[in-house]
C-alpha cells in the first residue's frame, strides 16, 4: 500500500493527520497518551481496526511514561488504559485491543515495569500484523463476490487509512484489481466530515483504482443510472445477530440497494463483531461536536444557535445485509449461528 497509515518508530506512534487530508500529507508523532487520546478524538486516526491499532500503541506509550516519571506502573498505565478507552464509544475494536493489553498486564504481575513494556510492545505488534494479515484475507474472501467488470459503492472510508494495511471494504477492491479484474468506485462524500471524498478519493487515486466521489445525496440516483453492480461497506461494530452500526448514512444506503436489487455487503474483521450485544439495538451510538455541521471545513453553514442532531454513526438491521465478509469467511444469513462458529474455532 502507499499509504502508510500507522508506523511504530523510535518509541513513538507515528500516525497520518487524516484531517488535513487531501490537502495536506503529514505524519505526527504521538509520543504521550494524552496526544494518542486526543488524534482518535479529532480523528486524526480514525477506523475501528486503526483505533485498535493506535490504542494497543497507545498503552505502550503509557507504560513509557510512567517509566520515565517513576510513577506508580500499574496505577499509570490503569488510568491511561481508561482515558483511551473513552474516546470513542462506538468502535469496537479499540476495547478489543485495550482488553488485550490488559491480559497481558494480567500475567505479567510479577515482572519488571521495563518487561511489561516490552510484552506490551510485543502485543501491540502482534495487533498490528494480524491487522495487516487479516486486511488481505478480507480482501481476498471478498473479491470472489465481484465480477471481472465490477462498478461499486460505498459510504465513508474503509481502506488502508482504517486499518494497518489494506483496509476491509477496500481491501475487496484491491484485491480484486490484483486479481486482474476491472473495479470503478463511486465514493459517497460521507456528510458531514467528507471521509468519502477527502480520504476515500485520494486514497484509490493513489492505487490508481478509478474513482469518481458523489454527494450522498446522489446514491439513489446513481443506483438506479450508473449500473452498481454491489455496495460495499465497513463497520464499526456488528452485533451478534448480524445488525451493522457504520458511518452515519449507511443505513439509507442499505435501503436503496433493497430498493435497487443491488447487494449490500459488509466488511470487517472478526474483532469488530461484538457478541457481547445481542443486537444492534445494544450499540452504543456516539454524538460529536455540533460545529461539525453548523461550522463544516471550516464556514459556517447553519444560523447560530440552531439546534443540530449530529450521530456519527447509524444501525443496519441485518435483513438490508446481504452478506458480511470477514477474515473467516463469508457469512450470508444465520449470522448468530455462523459468528458462534467462528469464535470457537
């Protein structure tokens, strides 16, 4: 990929600002948990497997500093744990990769604070390459469900700047491509922070995928007139029956593919699947900032004052999911049944 999303160097988190993106390409370096809490805030990291990334990083970044402080280890790094873990509700896989440096933490009571960091650094590793691993078996398991000459669709960004390597939605395309079959995007806007057309967009122009960005409000439009072959999407959380929370706008999307006939498929790792919540109904929904909307890139564009909803994501029922596409394979229907299974291989 040529784009390096997340880097572990000199003992630092070296990270994209993806909101100066497309503008501006620029890494900054993340060398106290607090800058790690505050670029998944901002979203300067954004993606439930970067998040994970980033916060498995962020937690070796803590136990540094409590070194160099000589401040009580546990307590520090307990503490930096639970200021990572409220940044964003959401995605799931930032408490996946926080609940992995826990256990680490756990079997390693009786070691020296210097050891602890280093099997945390260890394990953030391991997360980051089983990240890269799984990127490509997403993709590969994906690209079987598109044609030689496929047109698709999809909403937000879920590609290299998500993840650790290829991203998941995106990672069908590319591994598609590379499997010599011939893939036009169309790539929503994704309202109100333009992840679609800043990120999305510049990120297949860099892989030299065909990619022509829309507004969201022009999906039924170009479902209907441009011939999308299938639609295809990330997640920030799935529940255990199958329902999909994604980017705010995924939803209606799934509407207007059951309207077109047009397959609606989701991908994403098995970590971002929580079975913990029965449905999606039990997915926490995070609410940002109202200057999102009333001040979007920087102008205002709604009176002062005005009242604003501004949920960062919304809940697909599974019966709009033709099929979630994860490292495990391809799950059509049966979700509950199908993730069980998975999980106890």
């Amino acid at each position: 990929m040529p784009v390096p999303t997340i880097t572990w160097e000199n003992d630092a988190l070296r990270l994209i600002d993806q909101t100066l993106l497309p503008e501006k390409y620029i890494f900054i370096t993340c060398r106290d948990v607090g800058t790690v809490a505050e670029a998944i805030v901002s979203l300067r990291v954004r993606g439930a497997p970067a998040i994970g990334v980033a916060a498995a990083y962020g937690v070796v970044i803590a136990a540094q500093e409590a070194i160099a402080q000589n401040a009580d280890f546990d307590r520090y790094v307990a503490e930096s744990i639970q200021k990572l873990a409220q940044t964003r509700p959401t995605a799931v896989n930032l408490f996946w990769a926080l609940d992995r440096q826990k256990k680490v933490l756990a079997k390693a009571t009786d070691h020296s604070p210097t050891e602890k960091r280093d099997r945390l650094l260890k394990k953030a590793h391991e997360i980051f390459e089983d990240d890269k691993r799984i990127c490509r078996q997403i993709g590969l398991n994906g690209a079987e469900l598109l044609s030689s000459q496929a047109t698709v669709l999809t909403h937000c960004n879920a590609g290299g700047l998500a993840t650790a390597d290829y991203g998941t939605a995106l990672a069908v395309v590319y591994a598609a491509v590379e499997a010599g079959k011939q893939v036009a995007v169309y790539a929503d806007e994704t309202r109100p922070l333009l992840q679609g057309s800043r990120l999305t967009a510049w990120e297949l122009n860099q892989s030299g995928v065909d990619v022509t960005v829309i507004c969201d409000s022009m999906a039924a439009a170009v479902l209907r007139e441009k011939n999308i072959d299938s639609i295809v999407v990330g997640a920030d959380c799935i529940a255990k029956n199958g329902d999909v929370a994604n980017k705010i706008g995924t939803y209606g999307l799934a509407i207007l593919a059951k309207a077109h006939q047009v397959p609606f498929y989701v991908a994403a790792p098995l970590s971002t699947i929580d079975m913990k919540r029965d449905t999606g109904a039990q997915i926490p929904i995070e609410e940002r900032e109202t200057e999102e909307i009333t001040h979007g890139m920087g102008r205002q564009t709604a009176p002062s004052g005005i009242h604003v909803y501004n949920p960062a994501f919304d809940v697909t029922p599974n019966h709009l999911v033709t099929a979630i596409i994860t490292e495990k394979g391809v799950a059509k229907d049966n979700y509950t049944e199908i993730f069980e299974r998975w999980f106890g291989e």
